[in-house]
C-alpha cells in the first residue's frame, strides 16, 4: 500500500466519529484487517469473521470491560494463551472442531466474530450467582473446545473451566496443561495396560505431545523408543530428549534401515513392544508398527505427514494389531468433571514433582498501549513466522488490558 493510500485512510478514520469505527472496517470490503476499535475500550481479543491465511485474517478488536457475570458463569482474566497448531488450523477452517461465533463482539449479525485459541490459563475475577466452587483470584483452565482463549478477558461457564492450585506451578505450566500433557497421559493409560519395564514406540518425539510422553513414561517406569526426522543439529536433539528420560531416540532415516530390527530386538531382550504411539502416519509409521509385537495397540492422534496410514493386513491376522485414534477433544466432552478434574491432578503432581517440565516457549506480550492496527500486524507477523517454521518454542500471547 502507498504512503499516500496510507495517510489518506488514516485521515478517513480520524475525520469520521470514533463510534463509528467498528462499523466501517466491518463493512469495508477492501480490507481483511476489520478492527480499529478505540484502545479506551478496557479490553481486547484476536479475532477473525471468515476462515483464511492467519497472516490476512486475524486482527486485534477492543472491547468495553465485562459486565457482572450472569448465574453459573465467571469472568476471568486470561493470564497465558498458546498458539497451538490446531489453533491455526481452525483458522484456516480445516480442523473438524468449529467454534461458536462470540455473540458479544459480533458487532453485526452478517459479520460474526470469532476469538482464536482453544488453551489458557485464566484468573477468577468475578463470580456469578450460583456458582460455588469457584471464588475470586483461582485459576483456573479451559475444557469446553473452542473456548476462544486469545482475549484478555472472557465470560466462561463455571462447568467449562477447572480449578487450578497454583502452588508449584508456573503461568506457562498451567496455561499449556490442556492438551498436550493429557493427550500424552491418557494415551499411555487408556489402550496398552502397561507396567514397569514395559516398551512403548513412538514417532514425532520431539513433539510436544511428544517430550509429554517421554516425560510420563519414565516416571511410570515405561521405556521408549522415539523416532524424530533427521536435521543438522540431531545429535543436541538425541540428547535433550534422553534428559527428558527417553530410553533410545532414533531417526526416520534409520527406522528404513535393515538392521534397526534386530538392534530393537537387542534393546528390549527380545520382549514384546505393546504399545505405539502415531502423530505422522505416511510410510515411516507403517515401518514402525512393524516393531509392534503380539497383541498391541497403535493409537494414531495426528497425520503430520499429510499421507495416509497403510498397514499390512498380516499384522493384524498374525499379530493380533488393534489401532485406535484419540482426541483429547472428544475425552473431555465423554468424561464427567470428576474425571477431568482428577486427570488435572495426576498431571499437576508431576509437574510439581519435577517429573513433568512445562514445554520451552517465549511470551508475546499484546500490551494495553497499543493500537488495535499495532496489535494486529504483531499478530499477524508472529502467525506468518510460526507458518513459515520460524519458532523452536511454543508461542503464548500475553494480552494486556487496554489503557
């Protein structure tokens, strides 16, 4: 865009009533970015009203303080969000789970608004009647899909968040306890009965999901083979996951080589591996199911690859193979709150036990003095580096009040 285009729509703005901001950019066809709400607002979310590149689609929206909580629901800060993969793919409108439009902010009935992230960690600042569990200053976590965490502040059901002890744990901790660290957990639990000493197989090791395996398995006395994709510093990898407790780590190169078998066979004396965890699919999976033994389980949570999963048919007739997916999801909206909040707790002491490390990450930090246009080129260029592999660490957006 010109300097000239530039000047001449900033003049347009500052000529027309501040009221009337929203409605505009809403309206203008010409732009994706649709939010240039006043920073008076007192708070403000990421936001986006049609599937697309997050680079184009998403933007910064302000908006007034919260109103008293109606019955059975809170308001919250929200402290830490991640940037997750499958957040981006909602963006993108390719995730099967789709969010609800935020009534609240659709500030016109053609054009809903949609507030991103589905993970966070939130602070209890107002209760609404009826609720009891809750009270103000707890944390508290996301369970209910969607719930749209990319805000600095939301009004939640009381049954669709869980109550945190925050003692021993880090923000970054509690704000990324949602899905990674359960997805891991409830794989090793649910499928295989598994008891120490026994081996598991998995691909995507250095995942987060991934790091979670390798982290529970050692502490529940499981031994690991993790599979990783070959680069230039693989050596420093093999090592930070054999800190993390992995038994042998190796690359999607040598699982095609012929000796890998009997080297495998060497490592677990010759016992049956039960249980394989598969977040690529595609051929390096098929070779490594082929390291299954008799009557395990293979439980697929991710096609990373972007092929599919081919499996010869003897496994299953000669070797008894049962294959499963899992989505964490869909664990959540079956299992009562007893059940999650008990999951939480198993995790939560491990964390606080030094067995479960919270993932490496860095903090964007949206702050209150910012312009929503600032916001959302800061937004936008973070979401174009995570597409393009720029970041090693997990991302989560910090999103101040506005001044």
């Amino acid at each position: 865009m010109s300097s000239v285009h530039s000047c001449a729509r900033a003049l347009a703005r500052w000529q027309r009533p501040r009221g009337l901001q929203h409605a505009w950019r809403l309206q203008n066809p010409s732009s994706n970015a649709f939010s240039t709400s006043s920073v008076l607002a007192g708070n403000r979310a990421i936001v986006y009203n049609s599937n697309g590149d997050p680079a184009r689609v998403l933007s910064a929206f302000s908006f007034p303080e919260l109103p008293p909580p109606p019955p059975n629901t809170v308001n919250i800060r929200v402290l830490l969000a991640p940037i997750n993969p499958a957040d981006i793919n909602v963006v993108e409108g390719v995730y099967p789970a789709k969010p609800e439009p935020d009534v609240s902010l659709s500030q016109i009935k053609d054009h809903p608004l949609f507030v991103g992230g589905n993970e966070g960690l939130g602070k209890v600042m107002d209760v609404g009647e009826g609720v009891v569990s809750l009270r103000k200053d707890d944390w508290v976590i996301m369970t209910k899909a969607q719930s749209g965490t990319w805000s600095s502040a939301k009004n939640v059901g009381s049954s669709d968040v869980l109550k945190v002890h925050k003692q021993g744990l880090s923000e970054a901790q509690a704000a990324t306890i949602t899905v990674n660290p359960p997805t891991a957990y409830n794989m090793l639990h649910d499928f295989a009965q598994l008891v120490e000493g026994d081996w598991i197989v998995q691909n995507g090791a250095n995942s987060a999901v991934g790091q979670a395996v390798i982290q529970i398995a050692a502490a529940k006395g499981y031994k690991t083979i993790n599979f990783i994709r070959n680069r230039d510093n693989v050596e420093l990898l093999k090592q930070h996951l054999e800190l993390l407790g992995a038994t042998h780590v190796v690359t999607y190169d040598e699982l095609s080589g012929k000796s890998l078998k009997t080297r495998v066979k060497t490592w677990t004396g010759g016992k049956d591996i039960r249980l394989g965890l598969n977040c690529v699919s595609g051929k390096t999976t098929t070779l490594m199911a082929r390291l299954l033994g008799n009557n395990a389980h293979l439980v697929s949570y991710g096609a990373m690859s972007k092929e599919p999963l081919s499996l010869p048919t003897s496994l299953f007739i000669f070797k008894n193979l049962t294959c499963h997916g899992f989505w964490q999801s869909r664990w959540y909206s079956d299992k009562p709150l007893e059940q999650r909040q008990e999951l939480l707790e198993q995790l939560t002491a491990l964390m606080r036990d030094g067995k479960l490390r919270g993932p490496d990450h860095e903090i964007l930090t949206i702050g209150g003095m910012e312009s929503d246009i600032s916001a959302s080129e800061k937004i936008q260029d973070l979401v174009a580096r995570l597409g393009q592999g720029m970041y090693g660490k997990k991302v989560l957006l910090r999103i101040e009040e506005t001044a």
